[in-house]
C-alpha cells in the first residue's frame, strides 16, 4: 500500500496575525502554523516522511474556485491580499499574500486527489493550510478562506468523470461549507460528526438533510461535548459506514481535523491519538469496500501545540500501514470518558434510524 504526503513550507507562511481584540492582549492566533509545523517535524525525526510518496501542490486556477465561490469573493480576497490582508468574513483574518497561499491550499487537496484517482498512490494526506470546511461561497469562516474539498470534489467529478463522492468530516467543528456546496446535489453525501452546537452555532443539527434533489443526501451527526472514543466509534459504525455503503460512492474525501482531541482548546470532546488510528482503519475499511481504496485525508483544524502531531501521525500510520514506534503518553487508556454512554446511544441510535429510513 502506497501513501501520498502533500506539503509546503508556504502553508506555514498564512499570516493569522496576534489573535488580539477588544479586552485580548496580543499573542497567538488559535489557527497559527505550529500544530501542522510539529506534525510535519514529528513526521520527518521519525523516518515516516521518507517513507511515504511525496506530492507537490500547485495553485489552484480562479476558474478552478469559481466552480464555488463567486467572483465578488475572490476579488475581494485578492485584493485584500495584495494589499495587506483583511478578513475573509467573521474571525478569519489573513496577511498580505495569503491568497496565493490559499489557493495553493485548495491546489494541494485537487493533487491529492488526483494522485488518488490517477492510482499513482493508493491513499493520501494533504497537510495543507488554511483550512477551508468554513468557508462558504462568497463569505470565509472559521479560519477558512476557501473550500478545499468541496473545490477538490468539484475537480473530480469535473475532470475525473466521478460520479459519486462521499465526504466524512471529523472535526469537531460543523464541515458548513461543504454541506453549503453540495446541499441540493444527489451526487455527494455530505457527512459532518461534531460537537453538537459549537461551531457554527447556526448549522450542524440533524434536521439538516439536504433540499431539491439532494434532500436526504446531507446527513449531521452532532455528539454532545464529552463524547470519547465509543461515541465516536459507534457513531461512525452505526451511522456513517452504513449511509456510505448504501450510497456507494467511487471516492472518499476527510476532511481531517484533530481538534475533537481530549487536550484540544477549540473543543470539549475526547478523542485520543488512539481514537484517530482506530477511526482512520474504520474509514480505510470503508472505502476499500465500496470505492476500491480511494480515500484522502486533507487537513483541516487542530489547535493543540503538543498533541496534534500525535493524531495526525497516528491517522498517517494508519493510512500507510507503517509503524514509526512513536509512543503517545498522553493518551492514556485510563482517561475519564472514552467509553459510550447510555445518553450517548440513544442519541446516535436515533439518527441511525432516520438516516437508515432515508435511504431505503
């Protein structure tokens, strides 16, 4: 088995500015370059790096953003960009040059996929930045300037010829943007588990099923803060792999957060470095069933300095079936929470229902 590593320095180079704010003495911005920095350097002092097949990103056409977001956007982006940056829209700054950077973001996800599609390599992970799950089509979001997989879901049916493509997001924040992208369409199923209400407090509930055409093709699994391990796994088991497999799409698409981490600052969920491993075997079980192994992972959030690296190298040895001998200490067996609970169960149990009547 084959796996694909995209990155560049330049992704490191998104300028978030301080964080700082009415009452917020200057620091750091929560969505700053050093989670996916210390994953990348983990990667490299153990040897994974220059074991996986490397993938060079490239910048994505303003044709390639427009099969999403509108003009006005763009142009807005630009400018700001050339000048010395701005906001994309709420709580999503960016310095001068950022939209390069951007679209090199959203470049380096359709080259995933490509080397995916092209079986150049069997599975992927882009560690790209910014992130992009937020971003709508004429408003960035969440730290989110444009929508990554969406746009690179988008190339794949447009160029690729896919006609059917499944996308599971797992951060702990709603994926709105690519529910926002693929509302109406029968083509994609948009899957998004996350903390029930954190982000964006306006979308992320169940009843979110999609509209027209794409009506029940939308499916919102939102766990409630304290969910661990067993929510997540039963919630993946008995909701997600089911939906997938009766939809069976030729390609999966993850938007891949760790901030549902146990140690995350953006989050009030569980999960372990453990939790990604064994959520990450699930999903490659998953799409070596119904899509012939076609899955990629592009990065998204994850704001835990010292823990990121440990879920994302968990997720790429799970991917790659290599074994760097990195020892996690702080994912203890023994932290509160990890099994699933009664109230846990009958949440996920109800939306197994209605999403199983759906797709009858």
């Amino acid at each position: 088995m084959t796996t694909g590593f995209l990155w560049h320095e330049k992704y490191m180079w998104h300028d978030t500015g301080s964080g700082s704010g009415v009452n917020i003495e200057p620091g750091e911005h929560f969505e700053n370059p050093e989670t996916k920095r210390r994953m990348k350097n983990l990667m490299d002092l153990s040897g994974m790096t220059d074991k996986l097949v490397r993938l060079d990103p490239r910048m994505a056409t303003e044709d390639e953003l427009r099969r999403f977001h509108t003009d006005e956007y763009i142009h807005s982006i630009r400018e700001k960009s050339d000048a010395l940056g701005g906001f994309a829209g709420p709580n999503t700054p960016f310095g001068k040059g950022s939209y390069e950077i951007a679209k090199l973001a959203v470049g380096g996800t359709i080259v995933a996929t490509e080397a995916v599609l092209s079986e150049k390599v069997d599975n992927a992970y882009a560690l790209v930045r910014p992130p992009g799950h937020h971003a709508e089509r004429d408003l960035g979001r969440g730290f989110c300037i444009f929508a990554n997989v969406a746009l690179a879901a988008m190339h794949a049916r447009e160029v690729w010829q896919v006609e059917r493509i499944a996308t599971i997001d797992w951060d702990v924040h709603h994926g709105n943007g690519t529910q926002q992208a693929f509302y109406d369409d029968p083509n994609v199923l948009t899957i998004s588990i996350h903390q029930d209400g954190l982000f964006p407090s306006d979308s992320g509930r169940v009843s979110e099923r999609g509209e027209k055409e794409g009506d029940n093709f939308n499916i919102n699994v939102p766990l409630p803060a304290g969910s661990g391990h067993g929510a997540y796994v039963t919630a993946i088991e008995r909701i997600i792999v089911p939906a997938v497999r009766s939809f069976g799409p030729q390609l999966i698409l993850v938007p891949s957060g760790f901030d549902a981490s146990v140690y995350d600052p953006l989050g009030r969920m569980l999960l372990t470095s453990e939790s990604f491993r064994e959520l990450t075997n699930i999903l490659l079980g998953l799409a070596n069933d119904v899509c012939s192994g076609k899955i990629i992972f592009s990065h998204e959030g994850g704001y835990s300095k010292r823990y990121v690296p440990f879920c994302g190298i968990a997720t790429i040895e799970a991917l790659s079936g290599i074994d760097t001998g990195i020892i996690d200490l702080g994912g203890r067996d023994d932290l509160p929470g990890q099994e699933l609970m009664h109230h846990q169960e009958i949440l996920i149990d109800e939306i197994a229902k209605s999403v199983a009547t759906s797709f009858r």
